[in-house]
C-alpha cells in the first residue's frame, strides 16, 4: 500500500505479522486460519513473532512495549526502523509507510529521523567520550570539530561535563549509557527507540537513568519508543502502556488505567505485586467535580501518589481534598475511594466453552 496516512499518530502500526521459518507466506495463510503459535511451532516449523499488532504511538510520548522474554517486544521494535521485514502489515512514520521506501529513502530515515539506544552501549573503544557521542553527525559527514561540539553539549546534558576526552572503558556502566543517550541526542531525530537501554544497570543506578530520561524528556518532547520487562519502569515512564504476549497485544493504554483495569489474568498477574500506593496518582482516583461545595481538608495535586496522600491524611478515611491542577481544581479525592483502589481488581473467570 502506497500513499499518506490521515491521523495524528506519529507512528502507526497496522495489521503487523512476522512469522520466522523458510516459508513465512505459506505459514501466514494457516494463522489467518486461526493456528496458534504452539501449533504453528509443532506442525509448520516456524515461529509466530508477531501476531496482528495495531499501536498508535503519539508526537512527543513515551510509549513502552513490555512483555517477559520471547513475547515479541524486541522484534516489535525492530519493525520500527526495519531491521526487520514484516511479514504481512503496515508500518506508519509520519503518515508514510516505510515498508514503500527504497534503500536510499530507509538509510535516509535511519540516519537523520531515527536514533537507537542499545542494551550493550555499543560504544566505539578507540574513539573518545565526545567523539562518541556526536557519531552520528560524523556518520552524516560533518567535520571532527562539529561532532565533538555536538558531543560535549549533549554529554553537558546528561550530567558527563569534564569526561569528554575520556574513552568508553575509562567509565562505568552507567557512564556509558548515559554518552548512549547523548548520542541519539545528538542526532536531533525526531524519534528515539530505546530497546532495554537500561536493563543491563545495576537497580540504583537504573533508577537514576530512569529520571534522567524523564528530566530530558520534559524538555525536548521526542518521540520515544522504550522497550522494557520490568513492569515497575514501565509504569513510571509510560504514556502509553502496551503489553505484549506470545507476540499479540493483550492490552493497551495509559498505564494507570491498565492498572485499575486489568483486561485479561495475565495481567492482573502482571500487576498483582505492583505496590499500588506509589505508583497510582490522585487524577486516577479522583472524583471529576470541581464544583463541590463543603469544606476540605485540604489541596492535593493531580500527579501526587497515593502514597503521599495516606501519609498526608494519617491514614484517615474520613478526610476528603481537593485536587488541583495547575492550580485549577479538578477534582475531589475522598480517601475511602482510594482505600479502594489499592485493592487490586480481579478479571472476571471466562467460561470455556
């Protein structure tokens, strides 16, 4: 299919299979026929990667994909950039399909619209800090002064100042992801894909990177697509939430949302030791009625944890607040309503029929 795409998405994915083994075409005609992956696996020899994936993903968000290992997230991802070659489906960059794009056209998009930041830094040894980190103005042909300029603004960025004449293994892990970050910075693409960029870390300083990201993010508004399995920094960085299993979509959506609402026992599992308290908000609880007369015990923001709230309220359930947002109210909060969203929800039992 050829043409534009209408829509506000900046990356569209449509109706995307790939399916691994020597005949993928001929494998796709018996999953359209309903075969599974276990039985794709037992009777045709081929792998089901992807299954019929449709995700939206918006200018200026971070979407992350989770999933444990071998749902598909990484592939997923690879489709993004083509990396990897669908096997049926469409895949939407700025309201052009990039499965229609030539060599020239893809090498273009992989150079100056997209960058990538991977698990293992894949940093250059014989290069230095700054050097690496303006590699892709080099790839693009600028001159050895222009890239070590653009490196040492974007390491100032992410807090590496005074390392730049430094070389890779002159620093530790999370030193190095961090000159990983400056470089897909320094590219200025419109979109970022992260594939477990901060799995390999070690748990405080991946917290860190976490909130360095976030910071940046805040500031710059890139389009960035995050691969992740661990649900605790899916959450925390997520505007929207995709999780994948056995490579389909079992949900999607602001993650607070999924949270409250599980669709499926798979993810009631995945949420199920989640500590609710810290990672559910007051907009998520809240009662949309501003106009409420009374008294109130007090104002509470929007994008505060629940967690803030118990320890504002002394663990009262009586109390009820009034949220704001920008200092606009939009909201009430009564604490019995947030006593009950700690509760998990339970996915009703499916009869199988």
């Amino acid at each position: 299919m050829t043409g534009n795409k209408t829509g506000t998405a900046k990356i569209s994915i449509r109706n995307l299979y790939k399916i691994f083994g020597a005949r993928p075409e001929q494998a796709m005609e018996h999953v359209r026929e309903g075969m599974g992956k276990s039985e794709l696996l037992d009777q045709q020899a081929h792998v089901l990667g992807l299954q019929d994936i449709n995700v939206d993903m918006q200018a200026g968000e971070i979407t992350v994909i989770m999933g444990l290992s071998g749902s598909g997230k990484s592939t997923l991802i690879r489709h993004v950039n083509r990396l990897i070659e669908p096997t049926a489906g469409e895949v939407w960059v700025n309201g052009q399909n990039v499965l229609d794009y030539d060599e020239v056209r893809l090498r273009d998009m992989r150079l100056n619209s997209m960058s990538m930041v991977f698990q293992k830094f894949a940093l250059l040894p014989h290069k230095t800090v700054a050097e690496n980190a303006g590699m892709a103005l080099a790839v693009r042909g600028n001159t050895r002064a222009e890239t070590v300029a653009a490196g040492k603004k974007w390491l100032e960025r992410v807090g590496l100042t005074g390392y730049e004449d430094h070389y890779p293994h002159q620093l530790s892990g999370g030193m190095q992801q961090r000159v990983g970050i400056a470089r897909a910075l320094a590219s200025d693409s419109e979109v970022m894909l992260m594939d477990e960029a901060f799995s390999a870390l070690d748990p405080l300083i991946r917290t860190d990177m976490q909130d360095l990201l976030l910071e940046l993010q805040n500031d710059l508004h890139k389009t960035i697509v995050f691969i992740t399995h661990d649900l605790d920094e899916a959450l925390k960085l997520a505007d929207h939430l995709v999780i994948l299993k056995d490579g389909y979509v079992v949900q999607q959506g602001e993650p607070q949302y999924i949270l409250l609402n599980p669709n499926d026992p798979y993810i009631e599992d995945f949420v199920s030791d989640i500590n609710r308290a810290r990672v559910l908000r007051v907009r998520s609880v809240m009662t949309a009625d501003s106009d409420r007369a009374g008294e109130f015990d007090g104002d509470v923001d929007a994008n505060d944890t629940l967690e803030q709230l118990i320890s504002l309220s002394g663990g009262d359930t009586y109390k009820v607040y009034r949220v704001l947002n920008d200092g606009e109210a939009v909201g009430v909060l009564n604490m019995k309503h947030l006593v009950r969203a700690l509760v998990p929800a339970r996915v009703e039992q499916r009869t199988v029929m």
